[in-house]
C-alpha cells in the first residue's frame, strides 16, 4: 500500500518522457507518437437490435502476417487483449454475427479488406507481410522501432509500424497497458464525481477498489514503481498528496456519507492531477503532448448521464480543458 500512495499519479513523468522505452527503441516521428496515436474511437454498439447503445469501440486494427513468427501473433493478441480492456465493445452488429465476422480487432495481412483499410487506423506487425512494401518507402526508423504514419493506406487512415518482437513487448506490455489503465481510472472517477452527488456512497466506495474502477490506475503503478529514481520530488509529493486524497480522506467521508466533505476532496484530489497534467502550483507539466479529443471527450458522456455539466468539475484551477488546443 506504501508504493500505491507515493507512485498514484507519478506515472504521468514517465508518460510524458518516455522511460519505459529502452535506448535501442525508437519512437517516431516523435517522443510521444505512440500517446496520440488513436486506438479506440466513440462509436456504437449492438448495432441492429433494439439495445444498441453508444460506447468506446476499436479503432484499430492489429495486423500480422499470414507466415510471421509466432512471437509477433503472442504480442498482437496481447495487444487485442489490453485495447480490450480500454475498449468497451468490439462495436457489434447483428451483420457481423450472421456473416460470421471476427469480432476481435486482430487480423491477418491476408484477410484484411478494403473496407477494414478505410474504416480502421492499422498496428502492423513486422516485414514478414504483404502490406509492409507499401509502406516501408515512407518509415525513416531503423533497428527496432515504432513509428507512426499519417494517411497510410488510406485517407484520413494512420498506420503504426512496429518493427520486431522488442518493439511490440514495448506496445503491448508498457504502453497499452498503461493506457487501459489510465483511461479506466480517468472514467471510474468521473463515475465517482457523479456518485457522490447523488448520494450513492456505497456505489462510489467500491469503484475506489475496483480493478475496472478507480484503482485502474493501479496499471500505470506497477510499471512505475521500477522507476522511482527518474520521479522528481515535486511528482512524488504532488503523488503522495493525490492518493492521500482519493485513497484516505474521500474514503472516510464517503463511509460517514458526508457529501459536501466528499465533493470538495474529490476536487482536490483533480486539482492534484491538473498540477502534473496541465503544470501548476509549481509543478512541472509533465505530460507534454495533448490527448486525442474522441476518446478523452467520453468523461463527458458519463458525467451528462448521471446530470453533471462541465463546469461541475471544470471549474476555478481545473478549469481548463485536458485536450484544449495549445494545451
């Protein structure tokens, strides 16, 4: 538990700098293209039925080649499974059922269709494939290597080329990881937010230890309690102070059912993430890029769903919006 509350937000350094790629792997065209590269995309699912509903659906697909080694296939499906825990539906519909369609976002370089190249940003794994000729002009890395391609095979399509088996260890290990986790936290405690207005305590109390709830986040802690000599103490203090918040103090208010006590420490714990995400009250920022609007905009789903509008939490020091230009 001591680990927990001093890395608890720390993981936004090493998002930001990129610490868990080692020195021969590469990350192109820039430090942080595989943070803004687009995995999951709003869309709907259920498509057909009477319950089709929207939700957080793949947008890329995994691509391996027909006669590639059998450590690639191990990392696609890796892949497939940690996108899977970000996503919340493969994006169904009663068309793909009856044509007996793959419904999982891992395809062979031989099976992939045209409408699969426009519909979908590609993840493709090594040389041994068909499609690799096509872009292999364009990619600049060399050795091992991840690099992102924009408008690829397709217009308004982007492509990410991963070069070999370290580079996607790295991909499907670290990154998307990471990724699944950060996001399921990031949701889970809007989710949190919007609980505590409406006085469901116990609803609230239990996403703080849930696995697909606010402790999500415990994904990017276990990969950045390797780290701890790249934290600076700002981070670990701002961390320590973070998890305190959400882990200690909300905790007590929310068993005492104590909303207006519950309420101003949730914004304190979100202040907390704004001193690293956005740099403030002397913290460095440290996550140096901007998130993909799409995907980072369903915080704002879940909140108009339990009644919430944007300036319930957006408001005074976290005013400002995570994926606003310039920020």
């Amino acid at each position: 538990m001591k680990n927990t509350i001093i890395f608890g937000v720390a993981f936004a350094t090493l998002a930001a700098a990129g610490a868990w790629a080692t020195p021969k792997l590469q990350i192109l065209p820039t430090p942080v293209a595989d943070r803004t590269f687009q995995f999951v995309k709003p869309g709907k699912s259920f498509l057909g039925t009477p319950l089709e509903v929207d939700s957080l659906t793949p947008h890329t697909l995994f691509v391996v080649g027909r006669n590639d080694s059998g450590e690639l296939f191990v990392q696609a499906s890796t892949m497939a499974f940690m996108a899977g825990q970000w996503a919340q539906e493969p994006g169904t519909s009663v068309e793909m059922v009856k044509t007996n369609r793959n419904l999982g976002p891992v395809v062979l370089d031989t099976d992939i269709t045209e409408d699969q190249l426009a519909g979908y940003n590609l993840v493709l794994l090594g040389k041994d494939n068909r499609l690799y000729p096509q872009i292999a002009p364009r990619l600049s890395g060399s050795g091992s290597f991840v690099e992102v391609v924009k408008d690829a095979l397709s217009p308004g399509r982007d492509l990410m080329f991963v070069s070999d088996k370290q580079a996607a260890f790295y991909l499907a290990n670290k990154r998307l990881y990471f990724k699944s986790g950060a996001y399921k936290g990031f949701f889970s405690f809007v989710k949190t937010r919007a609980l505590i207005e409406q006085e469901n305590f116990a609803e609230a109390l239990y996403s703080l230890d849930d696995p697909e709830g606010v402790r999500g986040c415990g994904k990017p802690v276990i990969l950045a309690i390797g780290h701890k000599e790249t934290l600076p103490p700002a981070m670990l203090k701002v961390a320590a102070e973070r998890n305190k918040l959400v882990f200690k103090d909300l905790r007590q208010w929310l068993n005492l059912g104590a909303k207006n006590a519950a309420v101003a420490t949730w914004q304190a714990a979100m202040e907390t993430c704004y001193a690293c995400h956005q740099g403030q009250d002397g913290v460095k920022r440290y996550r140096n890029f901007v998130p993909n609007q799409p995907e980072h905009s369903h915080h704002t789903k879940i909140a108009s769903r339990f009644g919430l509008a944007c300036n319930t939490c957006h408001k005074g020091k976290t005013a400002m919006v995570g994926y606003q230009p310039g920020r």
